[in-house]
C-alpha cells in the first residue's frame, strides 16, 4: 500500500459520513494517481502553482491601489477565506484538502480592480460576466494549455461559492460561508485602517452578538457553524449569529463599499476596462496569439473578455497608459 491509499484509508476511518472521501473523486479527464497524494491534494497543488493564483497578489479586493501594504489584495483574501474554511472542515470531520482546494481557486477568475472591473466585464461583455463562472473557465480552459483538469467536486465547489447556486458538497458550503466570513471582517479591519470607520461607528448590536474584536468574531462565526451542523449532513450557521452576520454585510455596503474612499478611482477603473475592451475589440490583432488560443473560441468578444479578465491592475494600468498616454 503506497503513500496515498495510507491516505485514503485514514479518510475512511477518521471522516464524517458526509464527507467527500478522496478515493472517489472524479475527473474529466481520467489521469494515473500519483502515489504520495490523493486527488483532492492534487489540485490544491496545481492551483498554487497556477499563474492565475500569482496574480491575485496584485487584484484588488476592496481598495483600488492602496498606498499601505497592509490592505488585503485578492490573494490575501484567498489565503484568509481558506484558514477560515479548512478550520471548520477539520472540525467537522469532513474533507480538508478538499475544502481548502476550493477555497484557493474560489476567486482565480477576478478581474483587475475587483467588482468593478466586474462590473464593468458584464455590462460590456454580451455573454455576461460572472467572477465565480470565470473561476471555472480558468481552472476547466484557460490555464496551463487547456485547463487543470481538476476534480469534479473541487470544480463544483468554485463555480457555486458565490451567487445562486449552491454547492453540491458540504465542503463547498463550507467555503462560500468562509467567503463571507472573511471579506466582512477584514474588510472591517481595512476600513478602520483607511479612516473609512472606527471602532464605534460599528452598530454595539453587531459586538454583542459577534463580538468586539477581529479575532472574536472570526472565531463565534466560525462557532456558530460548527455549533449548528456537527453530525449532520448540512452546513448552516446559528439563526441569531446569521442573522447578525447579515445585517453587518448591509451595514458594510452601506458604509464602506459604497463610500467615497473605497470607490475612489473607481470611474478611473473603469474606464479603463471600458477603453481596453474597445481597443482590442477593433485591434484583435495586439491579442498575444497564445492567449487566442487558450480561449479555445472563435468568438472575439469571449477572447477579449477573457483577455482584459486575466489583467492584474498594475498590467492593466499600464497597459492602459502604454495605449492611450
């Protein structure tokens, strides 16, 4: 018995009837299984060393091109929503290579200057725009010379961590409720580091149910998830502390996301987006011939959209001022 099956035989002993146990994973593509890892540790790993995964360190996840390093960046995000997510999974009993697969690829398919340029994409875009479908298109088309190949259950779990639709796996339910989890409160922590907020202009309601501090109240929603679903097959969150979750995303839209700081430059953005989109939709020929054909279509408008996607704000900033300055 090799490495990995040591791997999955522990799975089968140690998991939770409704985990997803690794030895049943499946592929679109069928490949030989590597020795030393199980298949969901196999994608973790091919998304980490993905060139979209590396360009999310230069995404924005709520402050267009902060002047302080310590704002969170896409790829901090990421990094946060899966701490977030394998915590939980692990005291679940369920799958955790799995869940933090997921997690590392949830994000992969943003485009420069966060909802935004998002935003932007689905307006200009007549297919639409969505960054979780986008997510799926990366790791299924547009990397590595026609995709990552990787598992369904781990594919399932990107493209339905955001949106309408819901995760087929309690280990992908797990990474839409860390998603939340995450951005709201260190989100909270970016605001108050930009002057946007202070500790008291936060509602006392939201502190005595999930508490005062960053730290506290990761941990009582991450609680409150546990508390609710050990032993069952369902991930749900204590009604109480859902509903407070709830009512501090409304508050943070209300005053942080649509606030003059946090969208400022945002028209810039987009422009940008809207002038790049334009240029190469009259100009394919300046589309790098490896990324025509990674799109795998002949559709100009999915090869621009998928083009403009992969920019990171710095290669689209200075794209965008190469073009046009």
């Amino acid at each position: 018995m090799n490495t990995r099956e040591n791997l999955e035989k522990r799975e089968r002993e140690i998991l939770s009837r409704f985990a997803v146990f690794s030895d049943a994973a499946t592929r679109q593509q069928p490949e030989e299984k590597c020795k030393l890892r199980t298949e969901f540790q196999r994608d973790r790993d091919r998304i980490i060393h993905s060139k979209a995964f590396r360009r999310l360190k230069h995404k924005t996840q709520v402050f267009i091109s902060p002047d302080n390093d310590h704002f969170r960046t896409r790829l901090t995000h990421t990094f946060e929503v899966a701490q977030i997510a394998r915590t939980i999974a692990r005291a679940l009993a369920l799958n955790e290579d799995l869940t933090e697969a997921i997690a590392l690829g949830h994000d992969l398919g943003h485009t420069p200057f966060g909802h935004s340029g998002e935003e932007a994409l689905n307006r200009l875009c007549p297919h639409g725009f969505r960054h979780n479908l986008h997510s799926l298109r990366v790791v299924d088309v547009l990397e590595k010379d026609g995709g990552l190949n990787l598992t369904s259950e781990v594919r399932d779990g990107i493209a339905n961590h955001s949106g309408e639709g819901k995760a087929s796996t309690l280990e992908g339910k797990i990474v839409s409720f860390a998603d939340r989890i995450a951005y709201i409160n260190h989100d909270i922590d970016d605001a108050i580091r930009s002057g946007i907020l202070n500790e008291n202009d936060i509602p006392r309601e939201f502190y005595e149910v999930l508490g005062k501090t960053h730290a506290a109240r990761i941990n009582n929603l991450i609680m409150a998830i546990v508390n609710e679903s050990d032993g069952k097959n369902i991930i749900e969150m204590e009604k109480i502390v859902h509903a407070a979750m709830l009512n501090l995303r409304e508050f943070m839209f209300a005053n942080v996301y649509k606030s003059p700081v946090a969208r400022m430059g945002e028209a810039n953005s987009v422009k940008i987006i809207e002038d790049l989109y334009d240029y190469y939709l009259n100009s394919p020929r300046d589309i790098p011939e490896r990324n025509k054909m990674l799109s795998q279509s002949d559709d100009l408008h999915r090869i621009v959209c998928d083009y403009i996607a992969s920019f990171t704000d710095l290669y689209a900033t200075e794209t965008y001022r190469k073009l046009f300055k």
